[in-house]
C-alpha cells in the first residue's frame, strides 16, 4: 500500500478515485496470489474446451499481479487498467461455466448468479479509477 500511498500524495487523485484504486488493486494482488496458492481449484473452474487449464490459471495470475503492480504507477495506469478489464472478460467463460454445471462447486447458486453483476461492477470500477476521466497524472505548472 505504500506505493499507492505515494501516488496519493504525489498525483494529487481525489480521495473516491483513491478507494477504488485501492479495492482494484486488492481484488487483483490477492486474487492473483491465489492463483499460485490454490493451482488446482482455480483449474477446476476452467471449462474443458479450454486447452492447459493450469498453465491458463498460472498465466492469468501473473497478468492479475502485472495488473495489480501496474495500476499503482501513474504512467502505466491507464495500460493496466484496460489489461485487468480485458482479464476480467476473458474469465467470463469461467463463470458461465460454473452458472452451467453447479453441482461440480461447493458454492452457493445464488452466489455464481452474484458474480456476473459483480464482474459487471468490477469493470465499471476498473475503467473509473484507472481509466475514466484521469487527467490527474499530468501536472500542469505555471510558467514563469
């Protein structure tokens, strides 16, 4: 968090866009972490039609910690952001695939319903605090 403290400090982003910030970059480092931590289950929700799904599950974790990393830093902000927007799509085929086959996951089914608008806001804030309107990572000054 220090690193996003000192893009608080420095950048001078408005305390909302700050949170989500903090939240994006949270979901991600410790979703991506959990993609090493828990290999086999991550696999498990990767739907058959999807070749290597380990080495899927291991890929898609290191772009979730690239992501994470890279929202922290003003100049790769915007790029990160669209990454994890573009990743959060791409597991999409993964959450159909847990809606189609719920006997196969020790979840609820009301809660693989949750996901999809979850996954809907998540993008939302993905965009707004990555992408939507930042114009606070250009300093202007006033010339002399």
């Amino acid at each position: 968090m220090n690193a996003l403290a000192h893009a608080w400090r420095t950048r001078r982003i408005d305390k909302r866009r700050f949170a989500g910030l903090c939240f994006v970059f949270v979901w991600f480092f410790v979703g991506g972490i959990a993609h090493f931590v828990a290999t086999d289950t991550e696999a498990s929700i990767v739907p058959p039609y999807i070749p290597w799904p380990v080495a899927a599950v291991l890929v898609s974790g290191v772009c979730e910690l690239l992501g994470a990393i890279g929202i922290v830093m003003p100049s790769t902000r915007k790029a990160a952001g669209i990454g994890l927007m573009l990743l959060t799509l791409a597991v999409t085929p993964c959450h159909i695939y847990m809606l189609q086959h719920p006997e196969l996951f020790p979840v609820p089914l009301w809660a693989l319903w949750l996901r999809l608008p979850i996954q809907v806001l998540l993008l939302w804030l993905i965009h707004w605090s990555t992408c939507g309107g930042v114009k606070s990572d250009i300093r202007t000054r006033a010339r002399p």
